[in-house]
C-alpha cells in the first residue's frame, strides 16, 4: 500500500497465485526444480519504483527472515481440505518456503543493485 496522501492510499493488488514454479498447478516436482530469477523481469523494475528508498524493502525482508518456520507450517497446514493437496506437496512447499525465505535477502539485494545502477 502507497500513501498518496495524508489518510489517502493506493493499493496494488498482485495475483499470487502464479509466483510458484508451475504456477497454478504447482506441485512436489515443480517446487523441486531449480529456480532460475531475472531482474530484467519488468515487474521488479515497477515494483522498486514504488519504493521511496529500498531501507522499506530491507526492513520488510528483515521481518520475513524473522518469521518462525512454526508459522509457515501452520499456514500450510491449514490449506482447506477441499483444494486436495497432498501431503508430499504440502510438505514439498514448506522445504520450498523455507529455502526461498532463506535466499531472500541474496534475491532482493540482487533485485536492488540491478535497478539501483544507471544504465
């Protein structure tokens, strides 16, 4: 959420719903599989200009470093019942989470000095 203004604010919505490798049908296989990042992506380049100075998006990095696994397995396992995912995919996503939440400073920092430097 962008402040415009003071009590004013601008919302960016963003479908998560592809941000895992096999997007919409993701699964043990696919979360597996190397991941392979491009800072050329024209969405890193929008979503850093939103950003006033990138100590926002550190800051926010540092509290999802912090976020206790415990946490992240509680979410999952609370995946309704009706969406049948499996409990190797459901396991897959947690090692899958885990590993990404790990990487996320190295692929921010990245993401920061590619938009950062002139061209």
């Amino acid at each position: 959420m962008l402040e415009i203004s003071e009590g004013a604010n601008y919302v960016h919505m963003i479908d998560h719903g592809r941000v895992f490798p096999g997007r919409y049908q993701w699964s043990t296989q696919t979360l597996s599989e190397t991941q392979v990042y491009n800072y050329h992506w024209p969405f890193y380049k929008w979503a850093f200009s939103l950003l006033d100075d990138h100590k926002e998006l550190t800051s926010f990095i540092e509290k999802n470093v912090k976020l206790p696994n415990k946490s992240i397995y509680q979410v999952i396992e609370s995946i309704r019942k009706e969406w049948n995912v499996k409990t190797k995919d459901r396991d897959a996503l947690y090692k899958f989470l885990l590993e990404q939440k790990n990487k996320l400073p190295e692929i921010v920092e990245r993401i920061i000095q590619h938009h950062s430097s002139p061209k």
